[in-house]
C-alpha cells in the first residue's frame, strides 16, 4: 500500500487508520475527508525531533497550515510543540481561536495589508515573514503605533529551481514571493531593516516550493542561504540569527514515488550546513522549517460515493463520484497524481480503466485520469489517497456544493473537527 496507515480487512473492505472506510462512509455519509490523527502526531513528532537534535537550541518546525487548516489542526500542532505558520488573516484567526500561542505563529504573505498586519500586532504574534519593503515600512509604523518592536524574518529569494511543477515553483529569482538575493534588493532590504527602530530583523527566510523528492534543491538552497549571511556579516557588520528554509519536501502519491526519510534529510542538511559554517565562520544559526504537506499528505483519504458509470466505446469509460474539484482540485490545477481504489472491492483485481470525474458542470473536474479498478458500479465507495494536503484547504463552493465534514481517526474511535456544510450554510451571506 502506498502509505502504512491504509490497509485491506476480512470483509475485503479498505482500511485507514485500521478503521473500515466503507463503514465510515455509511457513519458519516459522503463526500468525506478522513483525516489520521495519530500520523499527523507521528510526522511532527519526526520533524521536531530531527530539528533539535540537529540544529543549535530554539530551533523549531512550523507547520504550514495552508496546507490543512482547521481550528484542531492548532491544538494538535501545539501539544506537539511545532510552531506554525500561517498565510492570512482568517488562519491566524483561527490559530488565535484554537489558543495557539502567538509568539510561535509566523506570519507569511507577499501582499499583507495595512489591516492584516495591524491584525497580527494586535495578537502580539512572534515573527512576521515579511516579503517586501512595502510590507517593511507598514510593519515599522505599526510596530511604532502599539509601542511594541516586531521581529521580522526577510524573505529572500535565492534563485534554486526545484524541478516541481512551476505552480508551486517559488525560489526562483522570478517570483511574486521575496526578495532577489541575486539582482542585489537583498542587500537594500537587510539596510533597510536594520534602520527600523521597530523592527528586530532576525534573519532570513527562503522556500524554493513544494513536493520536492530531492534533497540536492534544499541543500543548495541553505548553502546560498549561508553564504548570504556570511556577506552580509562581512559588508553590514550583521550575523543572522535565525535561517528558516521553508517547506516543501515530497510525499508519496503513487507507488513509483520514493519513500522520503524526512529525519534522514534533515540531517543531511544539518551536516552540510554545519561544515559550510566552519569554512565561512560563521555561527550555526537557529533553523527553521516549514513543512506543510509532508506533515499532513497521507494523513487523509476522501471517500466518494459512485452515482454511475459511463462508457463510451472506442473513448473512456467514466466513473461519476458525488465531490470532484470542489473538494480536491489539484488533478484540475496541476494535473497531480493520486492512487486511487473501490473502498467496497478492494480484494477485486482491476478490470477496467476509468476517468474519475467530479459532479461539476465544468469538463476539466477530473480526479483522475487512467485509473485500474474492479468493474464500477452505483453505489461503491471510492477512495482517493493521500488527500490530506492541500484538498479540504482549497476546496471551493463552485456550483453552490458544500465542503464535506472532516472525521478525524484517533486510535481507533473517530470523531467530526469540521461539521458538513449545508445549503443553508451556503446562503448564509445571501441578503
Ligand atoms: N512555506 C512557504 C513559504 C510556502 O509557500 C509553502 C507552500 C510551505 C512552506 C509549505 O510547503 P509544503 O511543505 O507543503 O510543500 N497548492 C499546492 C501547493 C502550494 C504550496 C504553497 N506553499 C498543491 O496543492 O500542491
């Protein structure tokens, strides 16, 4: 199976979290977003672990919650000791509901406005991202306002290009996120910072994107990092405390990707970082990471209900599911792979190929294309795997469907973290 936490029991029926999904799907009903508790917990508990033991102390995960967000996803984050970034006001609204504790909430974004940042003072969070130096300025006035000195992080772009699909490419010189280290505005930036009477510039950031298999991106990407800091050391008289390199390490979707050992990567950044200070003396600096995807990917499943079957002799034969790119559009964005099983078959051998089609009036709301499965038939539960990044954070209301529920799997009980919309809950800013 693609991921320890899916299996197959007696009744021939798919298992996730060791829960029978078919029996989940009739609990709960579908469209529903499963989400496994315990690996969420386990991959934290692997990020933490790997960041203290090999970077200096205050070193630090911080989940990237536009990855999946939701009130609980918080209070996980926070019994497990990550940080947590965030992308907008309305998570770190909801990072401040769930009691999150603001001094390790980062807060990223290539266009805060005036209201978001005086929004994030006036929850005293701990660090702003801050990606311009428009963005700079508005932070200094406001910080001055509430009499309060921010600590910021700069981010940088350090020109890597991490052979992902470019939608999610961000660390190239060309990119609407941060600032060239390459065309010289760093430089402008650092000055300019460190002129801020309430700005405590802390260090610098970098993310060069996401579902990165190679180590090789990151590596290269910190080895810049660190020469920035050794220049900058050299030309300012300045030494970065704090390097956070960002997310975007890869997750198994299909059987043909690799396995990541995510620890393993750690270290091998840790180490070649640790010798590049030696040869550039400069201290080690305090590292942070921002893994988003690869903390909650396999930690979801989305099961569907089959409305029908449609074959078209000599094109496709179509299965039609009751979600689709309103629930997950990353086939219809980035044409993503996903493995995908009949959760009521799942001891079938597969007869058929199938287009997963959504129920959007729109051709493009595919979940997948070129898919083996048992013969199809109304009413079989489909399960989509690895659906926890990115699917219920990017869900859309398009032709007025609701958001299914998130059950979450937590040694072997479940329980509801977000409610099923309801037609009501659609209109309720109808006037
Ligand atoms: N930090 C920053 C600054 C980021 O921009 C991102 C992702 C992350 C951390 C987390 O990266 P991760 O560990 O999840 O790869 N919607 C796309 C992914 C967009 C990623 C945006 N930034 C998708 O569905 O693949």
């Amino acid at each position: 199976m693609i991921c320890s936490n899916i299996g197959i029991n007696k009744a021939g029926h798919l298992t996730f979290a060791g829960q029978d999904t078919v029996e989940l799907a009739q609990k709960y009903s579908t469209p529903l977003y499963l989400i496994d508790e315990d690996k969420i917990r386990e991959k934290m508990r692997i990020y933490v672990k790997a960041v203290a033991e090999n970077f200096p102390s205050g070193s630090m995960p911080l989940y990237a919650s536009k990855a999946l967000c939701f009130k609980k996803i918080y209070g996980i984050a926070k019994e497990e000791n990550m940080g947590v970034d965030v992308v907008s006001p309305g998570e770190l609204y909801t990072a401040a509901q769930a009691g999150f504790p603001m001094e390790k909430v980062f807060f990223h974004g290539n266009n805060k406005t005036d209201e978001d940042i005086e929004f994030a003072i006036e929850n005293r969070i701990g660090c702003f991202i801050c990606d311009n130096l428009d963005e700079l300025d508005a932070i200094d006035e406001t910080a001055k306002r509430h009499g309060i000195v921010q600590k910021i992080l700069l981010r940088l772009t350090p020109g890597i290009d991490p052979h992902t699909h470019v939608k999610i490419s961000t660390g190239k010189v060309d990119s609407k996120f941060g600032i060239a280290i390459e065309t010289g505005q760093a430089d402008e930036a650092v000055k300019a910072a460190l002129e801020k009477k309430n700005v405590a510039l802390l260090g610098y950031h970098c993310h060069i994107g996401s579902q990165t298999f190679d180590i090789k991106p990151f590596v290269d990407g910190a080895e810049i990092m660190l020469k920035y800091i050794a220049h900058i050391k050299e030309s300012l008289g300045y030494e970065a405390d704090i390097l956070n390199l960002g997310g975007g390490m890869g997750v198994r979707y299909v059987e043909d990707d690799p396995e990541i050992d995510y620890a393993a990567n750690i270290k091998g950044i840790a180490d070649m970082m640790k010798s590049k200070c030696r040869e550039l003396g400069i201290k080690l600096p305090v590292v942070l990471m921002e893994p988003g995807r690869s903390i909650v990917a396999d930690a979801g499943m989305t099961l569907y209900t089959v409305g029908g079957t449609k074959e078209i002799p000599g094109y496709k034969n179509y299965v039609s599911v009751d979600g689709g790119m309103t629930d997950n559009p990353r086939y219809t964005l980035y044409e993503s792979p996903y493995t995908i099983a009949l959760a009521n078959k799942a001891n079938e051998p597969a007869e058929k190929r199938y287009t997963v089609g959504g129920r959007c009036c729109e051709s493009g709301d595919l979940i997948q294309e070129n898919v083996s499965l048992p013969k199809a038939e109304k009413g079989d539960i489909l399960a989509v795997m690895t659906t926890g990044a990115y699917n219920y954070s990017m869900a859309s209301h398009y032709n007025r469907i609701p958001n299914p529920p998130v059950v979450m799997l937590k040694g072997g009980e479940s329980y509801v973290a977000v409610k099923r919309e309801t037609y009501a809950d659609l209109m309720k800013n109808d006037l």
